[in-house]
C-alpha cells in the first residue's frame, strides 16, 4: 500500500506543479476509488497539499513566475478559512460536501471555456486589498472543506474574470495553497483528523512530481496549457459523478 500511496504522491505532485493545483481534486476521487472513506481521502490529501504546494511555490518564485503582490492577500485570507474549515467540517455531511466539490468542478469549466487566453500580465486587474482577502476567505472555507486546496476556482477567477495570464494564474493559485492547506493542516491536526503516515507518505512522493510538473509547465505555450487545465477538469468530473452515482 505505501508504494502505490508514494507514486500516486508523484503523479498528484506532477498535476499540482503543472496546473497550480493543490492535487486534491484528482487525489480525493483516486483515494476513494481505493477504497478510502471522503473525509480520510480529505485529510491526506491536505497533508500532501503541504508539501506540493511550498516546495512548488519556492521552485515558482525561483523561476520568476511567482509574484507575491496580491496573492499574500489571497493567502492570507485563504488561511484564516482554511482554519475556520476545521471548525464547520465536522458538522456537514459527506453528500453535501461531495455536491460541493462537483459544483466547483463545473464552476472551473464554465470560466475556463468562456475566458480568453491572456498574454499581457498588464491586462490584469487591481483589487483592493480587503476584497482580496475576502475571496481568498471565501474559497478557503468551502476548499479545505472538501479536500482541495482552492486553486480550481482561483485560477479560473483570475484568469476568466480579472486577466491573468495562464502561468501567472496557475503561480497564484498553488501560492494559495500553502496558506489554505497549512491552516488547514492545523485545524484537523487540533481535531484528530489528519492520517499523518500516509498523508507524510503520499507528501513525499508528490515533491518529485512537483518538480516535474513545473518543468512540463515551462515548456508550453499558454494556449495550450489552458487546454490542458480544462481537460483536467473534465477528467475530474467524470470520476467523482462516476463515484458518487455509478458505483
């Protein structure tokens, strides 16, 4: 079981590289698909967000791709919902939150179909900094929530509604992670709700597919790795609709 938990930390941490996301929203269904209960799937998965989402956002701003700015603010406000996700949780059932996780899935693939693709970081908008701890607030609950690190539905808002450029987007967007995983983190490590030897063991695997995805990442055009994201997102429906009201 630890060697197929530790590739699947690869691929995930490949995903999470190349698309900026935190990995749970292919990690939650695949772990599922194992046998996993959602809310255990959940709390690995936040484990492994912790290490894919600090070791690929250092990698990012090493290569110039990350830019700070806005996305502290985001961040910050990422992290206090994921916090309070740790509290609201416990009280909602499994059916409600899966509902959840498939409605941000449809939300990401809606934006990204209608958004243009967006060269010029100057076409970008500014937001003041109070709504954009707001939002960050926002995605963080309903994300940690779920398993996901918020990146599904930061990216398309920053790419389909404020301009970013796909790669500046896809930066801000595993920067998120880290504040809404690692608060997450805390807030379920306080309720006893973290498997911390397998989530440490999938957490490993993924550092090397980080790497791997931020080095894919580079080597696209932005076009194209849109067309990827939205692919990605498709895939991930499939999978949960097929767990949820198939099998």
């Amino acid at each position: 079981m630890e060697v197929v938990l530790a590739l699947i930390g690869i691929g995930i941490g490949a995903l999470s590289g190349f698309f900026g996301i935190g990995g749970g929203t292919v990690l939650v269904p695949v772990l599922m698909l194992l046998g996993l209960e959602f809310k255990h799937a959940v709390g690995v998965s936040i484990m492994q967000m912790v290490f894919s989402s600090v070791y690929g956002s250092w990698l990012n701003w090493r290569k110039g791709t990350l830019v700070l700015g806005d996305g502290l603010f985001v961040g910050l406000g990422g992290f206090a919902g994921g916090w309070l996700s740790g509290w609201l949780s416990p009280y909602v059932p499994d059916r409600v939150l899966q509902f959840v996780f498939i409605g941000f899935v449809l939300f990401a693939l809606y934006r990204m179909f209608t958004s243009k693709v967006h060269e010029d970081e100057s076409a970008s908008r500014d937001l003041p900094a109070w709504l954009l701890f707001a939002i960050g607030t926002g995605i963080g609950v309903v994300a940690i929530s779920i398993g996901v690190g918020g990146a599904i539905i930061l990216i398309p808002l920053l790419s389909g509604l404020l301009h970013y450029p796909v790669k500046k987007a896809v930066s801000a967007g595993l920067f998120f992670v880290v504040f809404s995983s690692v608060a997450g983190l805390l807030g379920r490590l306080v309720h006893g709700q973290i498997d911390l030897y397998h989530g440490a063991i999938v957490g490993a695997g993924s550092l090397l597919g980080v790497w791997i995805g931020i080095w894919l990442k580079e080597h696209v055009d932005n076009r194209r790795h849109k067309n990827f994201i939205v692919g990605m997102y498709m895939i991930i429906l499939v999978i949960m609709i097929y767990k949820m009201f198939i099998k």
